[in-house]
C-alpha cells in the first residue's frame, strides 16, 4: 500500500481489471505478450492524484497506470505511462505528498515522465524481454506498455489500445519458455544420439554384410580368370586333335550330337562373359553399400565424391525409371575433406526429391494422353536430372583461376521437372530455420543442417515453375 487516504469517489479513473492468459499458462517458443495477464488501467490528464493513488492502494498488484488525452471522435492519445515504484519513490521525497496530493495528474506527471518502451501485442515473449533488458537500470522493471485492439473495460470508450504488463510476469514466461526450449533441445538431442546410434549399428551391420559378399566375390573374380584360360585352351586342344584326326569314330560322334557340342562352344564363351558382368555388378554394389555405410564418422576425411555419387545412383538403379535420363558432368574434382557418409545421405534426399518430381510428372503426362480428347498430343520434354561438379568462387565463374580461401567445391543436382511455386519454395527454405527443425524435421531440412553446421558450407534452392529445380551444395575446399 502507499498510503492511507480517505475514500472519494472515483469519478474520472476507470476500474483497473486484468485481463488473463488465454492460452491458460501453457506457453510455447511463439507465444507473444497477448498470451501474458494484461492491466487494463487508463486515466486521462485532468483526473485527480488523490483518486489515483486510492486505485494502487485498492490493487497492491497493479503496476503502473497509462495516461491518455480522450480526443473529440471518441479515441485517445496515448502520452506515457506512470509505474508504482516511480509514484512511490516521488511521494517520498521532501514534501511530495504535500505538494502533490490534491493537484491534478498533468502537474505530476510533468514532473515523474519517463521514457516508456510500448511494444505490440504480437511481439513475442523472447524478443520483448531481450528489449526490456536493454532499458537502463532502474527502468529495466518497469511495466512494459502493450499495444492492441482491444474493447475497454472501464468508463471511456476511448481507452482501447494500452495495457500493461508486469515486467516480474514478463521475467517468469521468459524463463518458462527457456525452459521448454531446453526441454525440447534435450529431448531431441536424445532422438538424434538414438538414431544417429541406430544409423551407426546399421552402418557396421551393412559394412559386415558387404565385406561377407565380398570375399565370395572375390574366390570367384580370381577363379572366374583362371577358368577362362582353362576353357580357351581347352577348345584349343579339341580343334588341335580335330585338325590331325580326321577319321571320326561312331561313338564319339554320338556324344557330341547328344551334349550338342557345337552349341556348347559357341555359348561357354559367353557363360562365362556373363559370370563375369554379373560378378563385376555384385563387387560394385557390395562396395558402393560399403562407401554408403560411413555414417558414424568422427572426423572429415578426403573422399572422392565422384566415386560416391556413383555408388548411389547404382544403390538408387531400382528407384530410378527407365525414362529418366541421369547425366553426369563431373569436372575435376580432387579429394575434399568432408563425412562423406553424412554427405552421401544429402545426394539421396536430393536425388529422391528430384526423382519424385520426375515421377509425378510422368504419371501426369501418362494420364493426359490416355485421357486426353487429342491422342497425339507431344507429351513435353524428355525427363532428365544433370548432376555437375565444379570448382567454383561465391563470385566467379567456373574455370576461373582463384586462390584457395576463395574455392568452394559445387555440387549441382537439378532436374527438368515441373519445378515449384513461390509458396512451395518459401516452404522448404522456412524449414531450414532451427525453429521449424525443433518443430518437424524434413529430409531437406536435415540435409542443410548437414551441410552447413556440419561441413560450413552452403545449400542452394534454385526453382521456376514449369522448368525445373536446382539444388547446389557448396563446399569450402580447404
């Protein structure tokens, strides 16, 4: 309480009234000051200080109160705000009381004005509060002005716009919210320590599985050479005994016709070419399961990305259609120092975006000319996606000769698909943000954090509806 007067009537002070929480105290990391309890408490410049201060001793909690200038079409003006603690520590000076009891509210507030931060209701709790911390002392505790729309809850119709907030309640939601923040940093730290420990057992699991199918592969691409050689000289040596023995005896002639002999030296060549094609293809996938199953990396090593780009397009063969064209213009690219494993999951989400594209697209042209009224309608351009690597400058063109802090190693994977619209574009660069992460994370959004937290470098979107969408990795090369 600041003093004991006698009661008055209070005939030009409204009622204060607080305004609770709507959202019920249950904030989040986009709750703004319109979720927090609000005064609603506004005097006009001719009221009374005597009146006033019997308001702050009926309401211990009230923080402040909000002075305005009523104007002739029903608003007001807003002009500033009085605090508890300035009107207090004002009365308490050498006759302050005295002098200013029984005058009116203009002549104080001439003499207690202090500069006020007015923020929207829409601002939220986290940056209203980095504002209010950086008010000098002993103004930082002071109640912060909030302004909306809102109906008035006291005598004049006027007084819609201003509330107060306690800056103690700001401080309270701040550090609540802080709270969750952290609640939710933690909890998916731990979801990406359990997956990330998932990916790595996983990866030795795959890494095992590859070296099994190796080591068979490899008794049988050593063997399948031998035995080449063995079954040329064989036929050799049968076309030797052929060309010096010409008489031909009945028995022999009979086992040839029944093991069809003829035929079976014009198709063992070609068993064995076949062993070998398909010897060679199950070595190459077994390796390419082996570059793709580094994901537990600690630290970045030199890898060839060449040779990994590769290795996913061959573990990626049965996804990709038949119609689709990849095309590969791979510049000279020396190692780059990265995990390659991580990296690797980044051409995947890449490629599968630019392959769904691609897909849809051809279920849509399939579509149309089945159901289209003109049957020979030209069904569009042939789908494609060009994968091209370079060394490039943030400011260069390609193949310019530039000093090592200035390269970055490009990595472009772009497809001729039916390519995104403004909205669809702003969708997938606002889940790059870390607030939409802690929210859902996509496979594009793991992918830039993989690429620029992990690797400092950069992802690119790069889309016109109707032509296509590009996406490019930079790299520094160090």
């Amino acid at each position: 309480m600041l003093l004991i007067l006698p009661k008055s009537t209070l005939t030009s002070i409204s009622v204060p009234y607080l305004w609770e929480s709507q959202t019920g105290g249950d904030l989040s990391l986009d709750s703004t000051l319109g979720d927090l309890p609000l005064y609603d408490f506004q005097v006009v410049l001719a009221s009374s200080v005597r009146t006033l201060v019997q308001q702050f001793e009926r309401h211990p909690l009230l923080p402040g109160v909000i002075i305005v200038d009523p104007q002739e079409n029903s608003t007001s003006e807003f002009l500033g705000m009085i605090s508890r603690r300035d009107l207090l520590e004002f009365f308490l000076r050498p006759r302050g009381l005295e002098l200013f009891l029984d005058q009116s509210l203009d002549v104080l507030y001439s003499y207690v004005r202090t500069p006020v931060l007015v923020l929207p209701a829409q601002t939220t709790i986290l940056a209203a509060t980095q504002q209010s911390l950086k008010r000098t002392a002993p103004g930082y505790i002071d109640p912060i002005v909030v302004q909306g729309n809102w109906s008035s809850s006291g005598d004049y119709p006027w007084m819609v716009s201003y509330r107060l907030l306690n800056s103690h309640e700001l401080n309270l939601a701040y550090w609540q919210i802080r709270g969750i923040e952290t609640q939710v940093r933690y909890e998916r730290t731990q979801v990406q320590l359990l997956q990330s420990e998932k990916m790595a057992s996983l990866g030795r699991l795959v890494d095992g599985v590859a070296h099994e199918i190796l080591d068979p592969v490899g008794f049988i691409w050593g063997n399948l050479t031998h035995l080449v050689t063995y079954s040329d000289g064989l036929i050799e040596l049968l076309d030797a005994y052929e060309s010096h023995y010409t008489q031909k005896f009945p028995a022999i002639e009979q086992l040839k016709q029944e093991i069809e002999f003829d035929f079976l030296r014009q198709d063992f060549p070609r068993i064995l070419s076949s062993i070998k094609s398909g010897t060679e293809r199950l070595s190459k996938l077994a390796t390419s399961l082996q570059n793709f199953c580094h994901i537990d990396e600690i630290h970045p090593k030199p890898a060839d990305l060449h040779s990994h780009l590769d290795s996913i397009l061959l573990l990626m063969k049965s996804r990709i259609n038949r119609e689709i064209d990849v095309v590969k213009n791979y510049g000279h690219l020396p190692p780059v120092s990265c995990y390659v494993g991580q990296l690797s999951q980044v051409f995947i989400n890449i490629l599968i975006h630019g392959f769904d594209a691609l897909l849809n697209q051809l279920v849509r042209q399939d579509w149309v000319n089945e159901y289209s009224i003109s049957p020979g309608l030209e069904s569009g351009k042939a789908p494609q996606i060009v994968i091209t690597t370079t060394i490039i400058g943030l400011d260069s063109s390609p193949g310019e000769n530039l000093s090592p802090p200035e390269r970055w190693v490009s990595i472009s994977i772009a497809d001729n698909g039916p390519g995104l619209s403004a909205e669809e574009q702003q969708k997938i660069l606002d889940s790059f943000s870390n607030l939409k992460r802690t929210e859902k994370e996509t496979s594009l959004s793991l992918s830039y954090h993989i690429v620029t937290a992990k690797h400092g470098g950069q992802l690119k979107l790069r889309s016109q509806p109707g032509i296509g969408t590009e996406f490019e990795i930079l790299l520094p090369f160090i």
